[in-house]
C-alpha cells in the first residue's frame, strides 16, 4: 500500500501512517505562475492500492484540484487501485437543486473523482447520506461520532440534553444519543443565505440543563450561535457544549462563537483550523481513519467503524 497527502491533509497523512507502519510517499505540490496546479509523485505506485489523503475545506477548489491530480499523477505511474480518502468532503450541501437555476454540485465533484480514476472513496460524517447514491464508486462512510460522544461524557457533569440546531442535524443527534443515553431536542431553522439564518423555535425541553450542541459542520457559525440563543432563551443552563465533526470557521464564526456562552468545542483534524480567539478541542481522526484504511486494504468489513444513521 502506499499513502500519499494532499496539501490539506499532510499532518494527519503522517499520523495515519505512523499507525499503521507507512511511511507517506514523497510528492511535490506547486503553483505555476499563472496559479495553475503541479502536482509530481517521487516512488513507484505501479501495482500499489494507493490511499490518497485530502480533506477538500478551504480554499475549496485548489484542494480538490489538488486531489484529482494527484489520483491522476498515480493511475498514469501505474497504481492498481486508487482510494481517494477524504475526511471533510466539500460541496456535500449542494447535493440538490434548491433554485432551477442551481447545478447539482456534489454530482459534478463525484463525475471528476470518477474520471481521475478514483476507485472508492471514504469520508467522514458527510454532511448527506445521499453521497452513497450520488457517487459512482463505493463509498466508505466512517464517523467521528463514537470519540467526540467519548469526550462529552467525560466532560459532562449533571443533566444534559443533546441538541440538533436544526431538523437535518437530527439523525446525527440520535447517533450520540445511542452512545451518551441523552434526550434529544430539537432547534427549527431556516436558512436565509449562505451565512445567515433563522430560529423559529425549539422541540423538546431543555429547562435546567445542559444543552450539548451537536453538528457535522460548523462553517460561519450562524447555526450554532442562534442555537445557543434559543436554548438560553428556554431556560437551558449555560455554558452550553458543541461538539461538531468539521470545523471551517469561516468569515464571521469566531466572532459569532465568541459572542455566546459556549464552555467547550470539540472538532476533529479533518480539518486544520487556527482559531485566534476561540478554544478548540481537537480529537484526531487518524487512528480511525488508519483502522479503516487496514481493513479495507485486508479486505475486512468496517463494521463498527462505519456510519449508520
Ligand atoms: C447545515 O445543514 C449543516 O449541517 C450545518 O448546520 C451548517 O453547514 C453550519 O453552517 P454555519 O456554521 O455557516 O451556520
């Protein structure tokens, strides 16, 4: 097997491989002058797996070019199959048409890794189950869910309710509840744009306790913040917890997460994130991942490791 990083995913690349005794295959990542994308692998892949390693979070479209072009550099050295894992998979919220004039995006980004060769992929806690439907190849869904759900309960002391901060949120929701035995509430949310939204109301009773926010995604942190002030507003306890797989942190969300009582916020490394103001836990997912990406090389099922919502 060989392993091979995209520029967005080195560090956790080189923690995956110290796991499972791999050292990640040397390639070099650069930019012509006009900004156009070279990418070159150092080693022979020919007859290897290869397990591509790219998370596709900002700046979104290099790193998916970066991706394609790397399956592409190792399917033409020869590769025997070509795995692209890819812990946060970008354009996951654009997998319909919510406008007539709107493409179906997360279709054209599965039609490229389809047409660089990629043979399966593996995400983590996508944001849609439909990317099982939506892509040609297998797809591998893994979940952070089991280790984030670990740190809240050791965090947690006195009664606490999970929270959905909106309805899509909800099956997510029941996956913690499975593994913490928390009540799950729910907030209703409307979208207005890219980076705002609206609460109109909560389902369920969050009185005197400690609402633990859950997410796949945190991006500009519109979400979460008016989650936490309609919990507030129904008299949950402060400081609320979020725990959410992905963390971009994008435009507004520090400054909207700063602005709420938020005790605690666990994410994972799908993402590399430098809040400034902000504390941020972080639980690796490269021990999973590895474990994932050795049974499937084995040819073993994931079973445990697998997402099922
Ligand atoms: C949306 O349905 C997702 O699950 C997240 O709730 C959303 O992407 C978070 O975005 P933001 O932080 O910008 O509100």
């Amino acid at each position: 097997m060989q392993l091979v990083s995209g520029g967005a995913s080195q560090r956790l690349t080189e923690k995956i491989g110290a796991e499972l005794g791999v050292e990640p295959l040397r390639r070099e990542l650069s930019r012509f002058p006009d900004g156009e994308i070279h990418v070159e692998l150092s080693g022979d892949v020919r007859d290897e797996d290869v397990y591509l390693v790219q998370s596709t979070g900002p700046p979104v479209q290099e790193h998916l070019a970066e991706l394609i072009l790397l399956a592409d550099a190792a399917y033409r050295a020869g590769a025997a199959r070509l795995n692209a894992v890819i812990p946060y998979l970008a354009y996951a919220r654009q997998d319909r048409r919510t406008a007539p004039g709107e493409p179906v995006a997360l279709r054209v980004v599965a039609d490229l890794l389809s047409a660089s060769h990629v043979h399966r992929i593996v995400v983590v806690d996508p944001h849609t189950p439909d990317v099982e439907s939506i892509f040609s190849v297998p797809v591998e869904t893994t979940t952070a869910v089991p280790d984030l759900a670990e740190a809240l309960a050791a965090a947690l002391d006195g009664p606490a309710v999970l929270v959905a901060p909106d309805l899509g949120a909800a099956k997510l929701a029941e996956v913690y509840a499975a593994h913490l035995g928390l009540e799950v509430a729910i907030v209703r949310k409307t979208r207005v744009s890219g980076d705002e939204v609206q609460t109109t109301g909560l389902i369920g009773d969050v009185t005197g306790r400690t609402p633990v926010v859950i997410d796949d995604i945190v991006a500009t942190g519109g979400t979460i913040a008016s989650a936490v002030r309609v919990l507030l507003d129904a008299g949950a306890s402060a400081p609320v917890m979020v725990a959410a797989t992905h963390c971009l942190l994008v435009g507004p969300a520090e400054e909207r997460l700063s602005q709420v009582p938020i005790g605690r916020l666990w994410t994972t490394d799908s993402l590399v994130v430098e809040p400034r103001e902000l504390t941020v836990e972080v639980i690796s997912l490269a021990g999973r991942l590895a474990e994932v990406v050795r049974r499937l090389h084995a040819g073993e099922p994931l079973a445990e490791l697998a997402l099922h919502r």
